[in-house]
C-alpha cells in the first residue's frame, strides 16, 4: 500500500506530535500524522497527571538523587523501582543520568526549562481560541509543594525566588489553604504555593486538537499505521515503513514518544531515551468529597494530585523496567494506600481506576528538539513527565526551525546533537 508523497511526516498521535502538526501547518506546511493507536492521545498523554507547571519545573537529576534513589529501592512503596536490563541502551542512559547529578547540571537544566515553560505558557494562550480551554478542562489551580521533612522545606525555602512569586507556609497554613491535607497537615512541615500553574486532562486536550487539525486546510489526515522502520538515502529519509505501506515525506518528524527511540536507531541515530514507566489512579469526586482545589505534589512522596473535571488524578512513581505499560498489582496497591493515608475523603476509591504509561526521559530531563544529521529529520521528543506542559513550546519552536525563523531564546543543549546528554 503506497500513500501519496506529503510535505511533512508527523510520526506521533500524542500531545507532542498533535501540537506539532498544529503549529507547522500554521507556519504554512501540509502535513499528514501518523499514529499506531486506534485513536490519538492514548500513550503516555492517555491519563497522566494533568498538571501544566509552567514555573515548577525540577529535573529528576540532581545532587543527593543517586543515594536518594538507593534508599527508595528499599521502600516498598517507595517512588522508585529497578529492573536491570541485558540492553545496553539501559546502562548508557544511566551513565549519563549520573554525570548529570550534580547542583551545577541541575541549575543549568532548571533555567532553560524555565524559559521552555513561560514560551509554553504564551504559547497555550495563542491556541486557546482554535482550542478553547473549557474543551479539557483547564483550572488556574496553582500549585502547591508539600513537604513532610524539615530538612528538604529549608532547602526549598533557600532556593531564589527572583520573581516573589511563591508563598511560603507552615504546616497548619498549608492545610488551611488546601482543607483536602487536614489529615496530613500535622505530619507537614510546610509547604510552599505558586500561583499561575494549571491543570487539565491531556487526553481531551488531544481530541479537541485533533478536530481542528481535521478541519485545517493543511491537513492531510491521520494514518492509523504502526511505523516500524525509516528508509534513508543519500543522507535524507524518503520514507517510514508501517505495517499497512509506505508513507513517503519531503520532511519527516520524530514525535512519537519512546518509539521515537527504536524508529531513530533504524536510521543510525542513538537518540537517549528510557521509558520511565508512571502509574495513575482516577478516582471520582462526589458532592461529599473533599477533593483538593489546588494542584498537590507531595514532594517526599514524588506524588501529585488534581482536580480533573469530577476526577481526582493522583500520579506517580517512577519504574525502570523496560517498555513494559503493563500494571504491576503491588505498585497500584502501594499507591492506593498512600492515596488513602493522605487525602482520605477526597474521591470515591472504592472506584478507583488505575493506568499505567511509558514518559520518554532523557538523562537530563530536557527534550529534544531540533535537525539530525539527515538533512529532513527532525526531532520533538524526551519530554518525560512534562510532555503536556512542554508541548505547545516545542512544537512552536520546532516551527521555527522548520520554517529557518529564529527562536525566541537559545535553544542551546535543547538542540540535537549535544554532548553528555
């Protein structure tokens, strides 16, 4: 099966490769998508934690994290789990992972993604009237940081605040703010609230935006293939096998989340990427719940919490098990307890459900973003578990690029290749 020639190849149906095809048809390109799944949105933007932190950005490398990670291991329900794997891709990525753990790499990160954060911002705000806000339920929620230890709220407290933006709280305050943590407020040292941050369900977000895409002049359609292999000749691709054809391109655009990974080897590309593996649970709210109003993150925890619509989305944990989405019984258990133990009349959890997602991570929790060495390939992936909040920011940078505009702020180490990443 032979699918006509299109300008632009989008491979990629989630919230990444959704917004992309959105801004380059906008920049003037036509472009046709291609998705594995049945229906768009439903990998890793299918129930993740709905949380747009535009301003909390904090990469998972750190100083401290590697011994951090030691102890979780030994935790039952700890926010960690490791599987070691006979794939080397694995032990490279971990390497890289912990040259990265340090304060310098760490502060470095935090301010580009910073930067990506507010331009996604402004970016969410220039779509709202192709895709108005009430379609996926955006709240202006802001978002608070919970902090169980002394020790890590202080460290917290000290950090900058160039903008005077945060509120810094007690324990006891932080609970009169949020009544959901009553029950957990006498274990709390305190916590710290960011206004501006927001919340929303990323699964509705990509329907609403896949209707507009149908309804764009430029767009060629969503081909439902599973893209299995790029061919590449004379330094180009001119093609990406599925399992129903080929779909030929004069420009192609990896977006496709941990696919990305093995799509890219097929073309001598070593993209480092792993799978962090997160779990979900949605629980619906009742009119006698006490859900929370603000978006939670309890940062011991590594847990977060929102109010999507009638559901409370609590996620977290982070399993490095491989491409494996299937449900481990022990970990959604371990969740459900600490669901309960924290925020117990916030939802109906005799109906909770659970779900599982893969967020393609790079060693330093920046994407992606930009040329390869073949002269139309193009890459918007490594988001993580900030995909939904990164989105519209690639994708208007990765216009750009495509479009030979310049960028808003340096891309720098954001850019492909880049060294020890």
């Amino acid at each position: 099966m032979q699918h006509k020639e299109h300008q632009v190849v989008v491979i990629g149906g989630g919230v990444v490769g959704l917004t992309s095809a959105w801004w380059l048809m906008e920049a003037g390109f036509r472009v046709a998508l291609v998705e594995r799944a049945p229906a768009v949105g439903n990998g890793a933007s299918y129930r993740n934690g709905g949380q747009l932190s535009y301003r909390y950005v904090s990469p998972l490398a750190d100083a401290g994290v590697p011994w951090k990670a030691l102890q979780w291991l030994f935790q039952e329900a700890g926010p960690l789990r490791f599987k070691p794997e006979a794939d080397m891709r694995q032990w490279r990525w971990l390497a890289r992972f912990l040259a990265n753990c340090n304060a310098a790499s760490n502060r470095r990160t935090t301010t580009k993604l910073l930067e990506l954060g507010e331009h996604s911002r402004r970016m969410m705000a220039q779509l709202e009237p192709a895709v108005p806000l009430a379609q996926f339920g955006w709240r202006d929620a802001g978002k608070l940081v919970v902090y169980r230890s002394r020790a890590a709220f202080d460290a917290a407290v000290a950090r900058p605040d160039p903008d005077n933006r945060r509120r810094v709280l007690s324990g006891a305050d932080t609970a009169a703010l949020e009544p959901a943590l009553a029950a957990l407020a006498p274990r709390l040292a305190g916590g710290i609230f960011n206004a501006g941050e927001a919340v929303a369900d990323c699964h509705a977000f990509c329907v609403a935006l896949e209707r507009q895409l149908q309804a764009h002049p430029r767009f060629d359609g969503v081909i439902h293939a599973n893209a299995t292999c790029l061919f590449t000749e004379n330094g180009r691709v001119s093609a990406v096998q599925t399992d129903t054809g080929w779909v030929t391109g004069e420009q192609f655009v990896l977006a496709a989340g941990i696919q990305s990974r093995g799509l890219a080897a097929t073309a001598g590309i070593a993209l480092p990427l792993y799978p962090l593996k997160g779990y979900s649970l949605s629980a619906p709210i009742g009119d006698q719940h006490t859900a929370p109003e603000i978006s939670v993150t309890d940062f011991e925890r590594k847990t977060l919490y929102a109010r999507i619509g009638k559901q409370l989305r609590v996620a977290a944990m982070v399993d490095m098990v491989g491409e494996d989405t299937s449900l481990d019984a022990r970990r959604v258990a371990g969740l459900a307890r600490l669901v309960r133990e924290t925020m117990p009349t916030a939802a109906d959890y005799s109906r909770m459900e659970p779900w599982a997602g893969l967020r393609p991570a790079t060693p330093n929790s920046a994407p992606l973003l930009g040329p390869t060495r073949h002269g139309n390939l193009w890459l918007n992936v490594g988001h993580g578990p900030l995909g939904f909040t990164f989105a519209c920011g690639t994708a208007a940078l990765l216009a750009d690029l495509m479009t030979g505009r310049p960028t808003p702020f340096p891309l720098d180490f954001l850019a492909w290749p880049r060294e020890n990443q």
